[in-house]
C-alpha cells in the first residue's frame, strides 16, 4: 500500500470568499506506517484528512492510493472521527458489524470479525450496550474496532482522542500504539498534541496555519518499548521542547 | 413532588368538580351547561342506540385514511428533499407556501371537485398534513449529523443503503413525533369537514345536536373527540417509547 499526496492544495470559496486553507500539501504514508499531522486548530489537518478520505476533492495536485487517483471515499481509506460517530441505535457490536454489513459479507463471516474486533479493542463483554452506555475511550475503541473491521489499507484518525479526558487519554495512546504493533495497520493520525504525535508515530509532519502548509517533518527514532517511560525520557522531552519552540516561533509569526 | 403521575388526573377531577358545582347550584341553564349526569346519560344512550360507535367509526376511518396516505407520501418525499439540494430548493418555497394556506379554505373546492362523499375529506385531511408531514420530516433529514454519513461513506455505503440505513433510524424518532404532532391537525379537520357536510361522524353528531339545542350531546361529542385524540398521542408516544429507546 501507498498513499501519496503530491502538491495538494485546497482553496474553499470562489471569487472575493477564496480562502486559501492547504498550500502545496506533499506526504506519503507506506504499508505498516504509523504517520501523524500536527498542527495548532484551524492549520487545516482535517481539511487533509477529508481530502484523502474522498470527502473533499483537491483544488490542486493528487492524492492517489497505490498509484490510483482518489476519485471519492472508499472503504480501502477508513475513517475514525473525533466523536459523534457511532450511529447511536445500534449496540457496539452493530457498530462494528455495520460496514462489513454495508459490504455485504457473509452473515456468519460479520460475526466472526465483528467478535474478533471487539475483542481486539477488549470490549468483548460490551458487545450489546448501545454507545450511550459506553464512556467516551470505550466508544472511541467501537469507532476503532468498527474502521478496521471493515478491512481498510489505511486508517485515517482524525484528533480520536480529543475529546476525552487527559488520563484516559493516554490510556487510549497505549493502546492505539500496541494495537498498530499487534495489527500491522497502516495509520495516519491527525492531532494538535505534539506530544500524541511524538509518542506514537515514527515521522511526524509539523504544519502552520493560514495558509495550512507542511513546515518540517521530523523521523522521531525513538525506543518506543515502554510509552510511560518515553514520556518522561531525555531524549523525547528534548525533542518535544525544540520542536514546541519552533511551533511558536511560527504562530507568532503568522500572527 | 412523590407522585407526579397524580397531577394530570388532578386536574381533571377539579375542572369536573367546577363543572358539578356550578350546575348543582342552578346558576347556569341546564340547557347551556348540562349537568354530568345528564351528559353521561346522553353518552349512555347515543352507546345504547349503536350511534356514538358508528360515528366514532366513520371520523377515525377517515383521520386514519388521510392521514396515512399523508405519512406514507410524506416520508420518501422529505427524506429527497433533505438529502438532495435540487429537490429541495425546487420544492421547499411551494410546500412552505401551501402550508400557510388554512386547508378548510379548500373544502369548496374539495367539494367541487369530489361531492360530499368520503373523498373529499380523506383529501382535506391529506391537505392538512401532508405539507407539514414533508417539512418536518426533511428537517430532521438535514440535521443528520455529518459524521454519520461520512463514516458510512468510509465504511464502503453507497447512497441509497446509506438513506435506509442511515438517515431512516436516526430520524425515526423526530418523523413518529412529527406523525403525533400532525395528527393532532388531521383529527381538527375531520371534525371541520363532517361541520360541513357528512351523514354520520362525530362532527356530523355536533352539529346536528346544536340544531336541536341537546348541549347534552354536544358535550358528548366534544369528550369523545378528546378522547379518542389522547389515546391517538398515547399510542403514538408508546410506539416511539418501544421503537426508539436508544434516543431517550
Ligand atoms: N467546507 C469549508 N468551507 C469553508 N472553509 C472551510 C471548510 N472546511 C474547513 N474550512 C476552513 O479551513 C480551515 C482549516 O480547517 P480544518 O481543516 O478543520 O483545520 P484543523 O482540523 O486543523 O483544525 C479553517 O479556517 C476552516 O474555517
Ligand atoms: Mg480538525
């Protein structure tokens, strides 16, 4: 699997209401990658994202999924949101179940997925309780669960963990982390939370705002054996420090 | 407050006592507010003779005629104008136009066209709904939240199984309240058209009982009326209850 984005911009708007919000967007994410897009609110991360779910279409430049050119949303691109996502009828397994349902799988093949999803996520005592019922990192797993059921090359998370509180957040970036480990899965996670995208993905593209543009993209080669202990390690807080500095050299000249 | 539940019928047993009082004081002419036995007796008689039955039969058919044709019209029509921009901006200003229009205004017409058989009043109500029906339903459509849909986008749905299995459940409960809502207006313009012209109906009863001064009877019709129209919401809030759990 490869994921290109070549000379993407995207302006919304025509005439006097164009607004530039991408400039010259150029990344790439390979199979079994873990990528992040940081940036501060409104630098247009999800604009990115919903290019290369198909949800949006570029102004400019291509975005292509294995040499081919993204024409609309596909189940190949899955997509986890913010929150708001789980369709609030159905029980987390229905969730879970829905777009391999959508794909029309076999029944008994659905229910075999659906329970291995859920348990790969470690809600398989959850199964039946309608997302109302669930807290919010239990329903951000559901969302998980449900994209990767539905086989998809790359998972496109756009700020998963946002909204939830900061101890369950880090929680959540574990396990995000061992799943991408056990699975094998292709992810590209957008965040504004430098130390999200530090934490867990191996190359992280910085972005400014107005107009959103890709400024720096960092390796981060770090030992990612024990993420709690990362946390608090030399090399990775040094890191986070030179780069947040940066951050705000940038803000504070667009601003 | 340890049982709320009283309140309702609380309320109902002091409007009826007033009601008591002030006939057993004899302020009033019995012939303008009849006394609660003389009404229930009236009640008792029109059961007995096998009309109140006939005449509850004949407004309900036709509310449940109209207004089903109405609901069933309403439903595909809203959803393509919630989902679709073009229909929608070709359709919204005329359905928002005929809404205002006070559908009783199209009893002359209705009668033209059709006479004074059932038609035209399974037609009135039709008239009287169907235009809010569509509206509220393509409201609830367009408040879909965006996430929704997108992620089925994403899961590999295509457009109509997207609309069936999407948009359908999550607006289910706002269309059954819109449904209850509505009812409330076809079950007014039942009672308007048998004013009109009808041979039997609640309405029919009404009228025919103030040309004979029986205010007995009208009082019978107006409770009837009520009542029927409370255990229509009741059923309807049931079925929202058991169907849509997951929104309360
Ligand atoms: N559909 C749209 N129409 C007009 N402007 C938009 C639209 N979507 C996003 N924008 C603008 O693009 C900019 C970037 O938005 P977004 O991609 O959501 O940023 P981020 O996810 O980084 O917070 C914002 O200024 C936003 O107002
Ligand atoms: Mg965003």
């Amino acid at each position: 699997m490869h994921l290109s984005v070549s000379g993407v911009s995207k302006t919304f708007g025509d005439g006097r209401h164009a607004k530039l919000v991408l400039d010259d967007i150029t990344l790439s994410v390979d199979s079994g990658e873990f990528v992040a897009l940081v940036g501060s609110s409104g630098s247009g991360k999800s604009t990115v994202m919903r290019l290369i779910a198909g949800l949006e279409r570029p102004s400019t430049g291509v975005i292509a999924m294995d040499g081919k050119p993204v024409r609309g949303p596909g189940s190949d691109r899955g997509m986890v949101f913010q929150k708001y996502s789980l369709y609030p009828w159905m029980t987390a397994a229905q969730n879970v179940a829905f777009g391999m349902s959508l794909q029309g799988l076999p029944r008994a093949l659905v229910r075999e997925r659906t329970a291995y999803f859920l348990e790969v996520v470690g809600l398989q005592n959850d199964a039946r309780r309608l997302p109302k019922e669930l807290s919010g990192g239990m329903q951000q797993r559901v969302a998980i669960a449900r994209a990767l059921a539905a086989d998809p090359k790359v998972v496109l998370l756009d700020e998963p963990f946002g909204a939830l509180d900061l101890q369950i957040r880090e929680t959540m970036q574990e396990f995000l982390y061992e799943l991408w480990q056990r699975s094998g899965i292709t992810a590209l996670l957008i965040t504004h939370d430098l130390e999200e995208a530090l934490l867990l993905a191996q190359r992280v593209h910085i972005m400014a705002p107005s107009p959103g543009r890709i400024v720096r993209t960092v390796e981060a080669d770090l030992d990612r054996s024990n993420l709690a202990h990362l946390r608090m390690s030399p090399p990775f807080l040094e890191l986070r420090e030179e780069l947040v500095t940066s951050l705000r050299n940038l803000d504070a000249a667009a601003s | 407050m340890r049982s709320p539940w009283l309140l309702g019928p609380l309320g109902i047993a002091v409007v009826l006592l007033a009601w008591s009082l002030i006939s057993l004081s004899g302020a009033v002419d019995p012939l303008f507010l009849p006394s609660p036995p003389a009404v229930w007796q009236a009640a008792g008689d029109q059961f007995r003779g096998g009309i109140l039955v006939a005449d509850a039969i004949a407004s309900v058919r036709r509310v449940f005629l109209g207004f089903a044709l109405s609901a069933a019209l309403a439903l595909p029509l809203g959803i393509a104008m919630g989902s679709n921009t073009l229909i929608c901006r070709l359709l919204e200003p005329l359905l928002g136009l005929i809404r205002y229009m006070p559908a009783p205004a199209f009893i002359p017409l209705l009668i033209i066209y059709f006479g004074l058989g059932e038609l035209p009043k399974v037609l009135l109500i039709f008239i009287g709904t169907f235009f809010f029906n569509t509206l509220m339903i393509m409201d609830a459509v367009k408040f879909v939240p965006r996430e929704l849909l997108e992620t089925a986008l994403t899961l590999g749905g295509r457009k109509l199984p997207i609309l069936t299995r999407v948009v359908a459940p999550y607006i289910a409960p706002q269309v059954i309240d819109a449904y209850r809502i509505n009812m409330a207006s076809a079950w007014n313009l039942v009672i308007v058209a048998e004013l009109v012209a009808a041979n039997e109906g609640l309405g029919k009863r009404i009228s025919l009982a103030q040309r004979f001064l029986r205010t007995d009877e009208i009082f019978v019709g107006l409770i009837v009326i009520g009542l029927i129209g409370l255990l229509i919401d009741l059923g309807f809030r049931a079925v929202l209850r058991r169907s849509c759990r997951w929104a309360s």
